[in-house]
C-alpha cells in the first residue's frame, strides 16, 4: 500500500526523538508531530469525514501545516491545499470546485487575514460542512465568534489512530493549478503519485537523515510539498520552517541553522546572490554546511546560477515539473554529468519527449512540445472530463512547455507554450532573449513579453530592473541589444521597473505585465 501517510508513520518509528519541524524558537520531533497528526486525524473522523471527502487547507509555512496535512490524510480524506493569498471570492470557488466537505483555515494577521476570508467564503458554500480556525496561539479562543479551533478539534482527542486504508490509486491531494487560461483546475495525484515523487526527490538529492533544510518555497504548492516536507520527512530531515521569504531572513537561517538543502525558484537565488555579495570576500564558502541548491518552477537563468555558483561555492542542481507530474518528472542526476542550463535526464519509470503539433516526436535539437508519462502522472482534473481528455492524449500529458532534447537526452526547457511570440512571421522565445539582456551587466532582473503590434501582429518588449546604484537609458538597452542578437528578436520597447509582479511561489506573472 503506497499510502502518503505512510511516510510519517514510518519516520516517526525510526526518527521518534529527532526534531522534525523547527518554527522560530519551537521544535517538534518526529514523535511530536505524528502525534499531532493523530489527534486532528480522530477529530476529523469524529467529525464525520470519512474516506475520500475533501478538505482544504489554508496554511502558510507553520508547523501547522503538516500536522493538518497528515492528519487529513490519515483520517482517509483528501487534502486540498490552498493558496495563502487567495481572497474570500477565490477561497469559495475552490471550495465549491473541490466539493470540500471540511476546511482548516489558518488566523492570518491584520494585513492578511486568512481566517476572516477564509469563514466568510465558508458561509458562502452550504457544500462545505466544517470549518476550523488554526489559531496563532493554539490554545486561545477563535477570534471570529462561534467558530471552533483546531485546538478544539484536537481536544480529548488520543495521540494515536490507526490510518485508514487507501490503495495506491486512491486520491491522495488534489492541487489547483494557476488557472493561467479560464478558471483554475485541480490535478488529481493519487497516493501512488505522491508518494513515489516524494521517494525519488529524497534519493535524487542523496539525503541522508537528520540533515537540515530551509522551506521557504510555500507547501501549499507541489514543489515545496512533494521535494521538501514529504521527502524530507521520509529522510528524516529536520525542516526549518519560514513562511515567507525575504533575502536577509533566509540568509540568516542558512547560516545559524546550518542548513545542508535549499530548493528555490530562480527569483530566490536572485535574491539571496544580490543580498549576500556584499557580505562576501569570496575567499571561502560563506555558508559552509549547504552542500546542494535546488531550482525548479521556472527555467534558472545561467547568468544566475553561474554567479550563484561562484559565490557560495555550492552546485545548483535544476529539475523540472508541474503540479500535474507529482511534481518531479525530470532532474540533472548527481551521478550523471551535470549539465548547466539543462533540466537533465526523467526520473526512473517517466518517460518524457517532445513532439510536434501533431503530436509526432520530433528530432534532438529541435523544438517541441515536452509530453510526459509515467507514475507521476495525475488521474485527471478533478470532474473536468474535456480538459483532462485534452491534457492527457493517448496516455501521454501534454505540459504546454516547449522544450528541446539534446543526443545525450538531457532536455532543456525554451519556453512555455503559451509565452512564445510571433514577430513578424518568426518565432521568438522571451527566455533565450533574457538571458541574453541578463550578460548586460547594468540589469539584473528581466521578463520579456509580447505586446500587440499593428503590422508584425506581436512587438518584444523587456521588463527590466537594474542592479543597485545603476542608471541606463531604454534607448541604450535596445540599441545594446541590436548588437547581441537577430534583427527579429531584440526588444524595441524597454520598461525600466522598480520590481516584477511574482506568485506566491516566486513565479514572474508575465501576464500581470501583459495588462
């Protein structure tokens, strides 16, 4: 039985006294936290969830987080994890789409009040027959009258529970993706799914137990649930927890914690490499115990890995995957050759190719689209039956990503699908594009876009934010970028920004610069 709840049970045999989650100055040890999960599994149950009813679950990085997860898991249920910034309109869509038969709401602060939102969306779904509020401190009252507390939910409540049986087909999360075309979709993964992405991202990074990681990448998404709390309660790792990341709070838990892993999105590695120049004389590695960064969720410019690299003397390893692949689908193996700007070889039992518009495998060197099948792969959209026949074609998921496979079959990613310009005829891809503004060494953030154009139907334009200090001319940057590349592909409009608009995860909203 590949059931997801499984990985704690077991960690929490074999790591019983070690601390699994740290969260500022508390720490709970594996025993600890699967004892927690216990409580809220035999309230649930109590409750009436039974099998297979969704519950959703709005939680930033709070040891809160896998505490609920686990214990919706063990009651048999399935978790549906949600976006901490969602607002009460969203909340309710996601609870009405999911068919949500409970939801746990985390208190949220005064400039992002989770549990106010979170109740009023409740309201709003007669579908949904639970509510309880995560509490800041968790033996206090609710702050909104005549809700109860997990506390509550939790009270009287043994410290043991025997999981409910699953089978390794059965649903085990259901995660939401973007919702970049219509309304947002939530990928059905099964206990199988999950919890095989979680064994291989474990062995893929070779962790080793009680090494020490920094989550800063939101759990609510795959990347930060699947490669880091689930693999690494399966490691036995000891999880730093931070619910939102900022440079200089990262840095310093990287350091007095001795962290070992990082996993990040580009734009993080950005962040730590502009706040940590300063502080280095790059003599030696200023963070001595990190052995091994992580990247995904978005393609890592080489511009950013290499002065990452040479400043923190530590290797970046780039995968690749979607909140439909589990998420994992393809990492640069550290046995194998390294292959810098690649998003390396599929993991063992996936098979990955890029194909035409016809769905016909194309040459190495070329570009297509990457399709995917394997045991990563989710059930289908959940009660979604025309856009889950249009992503899954013949037992192959088709990612929307653009992407090339070289003769020794590392993959590269190009582009998303639905970023590529048409210039006049030509096809142009805004990431080759920035990485070429990313060498000028005035810029240091950039996400190129197309505009509407009356004759060339789209026009490149750069987004860019320029390092500290630094003042250029758009006219320079265009006129520079006319010596780097093809008439067809420079950028003839530049915006000079102050910031990127970013997801929660780090993600650049391109199509926020589009409006």
């Amino acid at each position: 039985m590949l059931g997801l709840a499984s990985i704690l049970d077991t960690s929490a045999k074999e790591f019983s006294g070690e601390p699994a989650i740290v969260f500022g100055d508390k720490q709970f040890t594996y025993a600890q936290l699967n004892g927690a999960a216990n409580q809220i599994a035999n309230g649930l149950v109590q409750a009436g969830i039974q099998k297979g009813d969704r519950v959703a679950l709005t939680c930033p990085n709070l040891p809160y987080f896998p505490m609920v997860y686990y214990g919706i898991l063990k009651a048999g249920a399935v978790v549906v994890p949600l976006n901490v910034l969602f607002k009460t309109r969203e909340v309710a869509y996601h609870l009405k789409d999911s068919g949500a038969k409970a939801y746990l709401c985390f208190q949220g602060t005064p400039e992002l009040p989770m549990g106010e939102m979170g109740w009023a969306a409740y309201q709003d779904v007669d579908s949904c027959e639970h509510f309880w509020m995560m509490t800041i401190d968790p033996t206090a009252p609710s702050p909104i009258e005549g809700t109860a507390t997990l506390g509550q939910l939790m009270n009287g409540q043994p410290p043991v529970c025997q999981s409910v049986a699953t089978s390794s087909e059965d649903t085990a999360v259901i995660l939401y993706t973007s919702g970049t075309t219509g309304q947002p979709k939530g990928a059905e993964l099964s206990q199988a799914n999950m919890f095989l992405n979680a064994l291989f991202s474990r062995d893929l990074t070779q962790a080793k137990p009680q090494e020490t990681q920094l989550v800063v990448l939101p759990l609510f998404h795959s990347f930060g649930q699947t490669v880091q709390m689930n693999a690494g309660l399966l490691a036995g790792h000891r999880l730093v927890l931070l619910p939102r990341f900022e440079a200089e709070a990262a840095w310093n838990l990287l350091k007095s914690q001795q962290v070992n892993i990082f996993c990040g999105v580009p734009t993080m590695y950005w962040a730590l490499l502009n706040h940590a120049k300063p502080l280095m004389d790059g003599t030696e590695a200023p963070l001595p115990n990190l052995r091994l960064g992580v990247s995904g969720g978005a393609s890592l410019p080489l511009e950013i890995l290499k002065g990452f690299e040479e400043q923190f003397k530590v290797p970046i390893i780039e995968g690749y995957g979607l909140s439909e692949t589990s998420p994992v689908a393809t990492f640069n193996h550290l046995h194998r050759e390294r292959k810098p700007g690649s998003i390396g070889t599929p993991i063992w039992g996936v098979e990955v190719k890029t194909v035409d518009l016809n769905d016909k495998e194309v040459a190495n060197g070329e570009v297509g689209e990457i399709i995917i099948r394997g045991h990563n792969v989710m059930k289908g959209y959940y009660q979604r039956e025309d856009a889950t026949a249009t992503a899954l074609r013949n037992g192959w998921f088709h990612s929307g990503d653009l992407g090339r496979r070289d003769d020794d079959g590392y993959f590269y990613i190009v582009d998303r699908l639905k970023d590529m310009i048409l210039r006049g005829g030509y096809n142009v891809y805004p990431r080759e594009v920035e990485e070429v503004l990313l060498t000028h060494p005035a810029i240091s953030l950039v996400a190129v876009i197309g505009v509407p154009h009356e004759s060339h139907g789209e026009e490149i334009k750069a987004c860019v934010v320029l390092n500290d200090g630094m003042e250029i001319p758009p006219d320079e940057i265009v006129e520079w970028s006319k010596q780097q590349m093809a008439d067809y592909k420079y950028p003839r409009i530049v915006e000079i920004r102050d910031s990127l608009p970013m997801t929660a995860t780090g993600k650049i909203l391109k199509k926020e610069l589009r409006k």
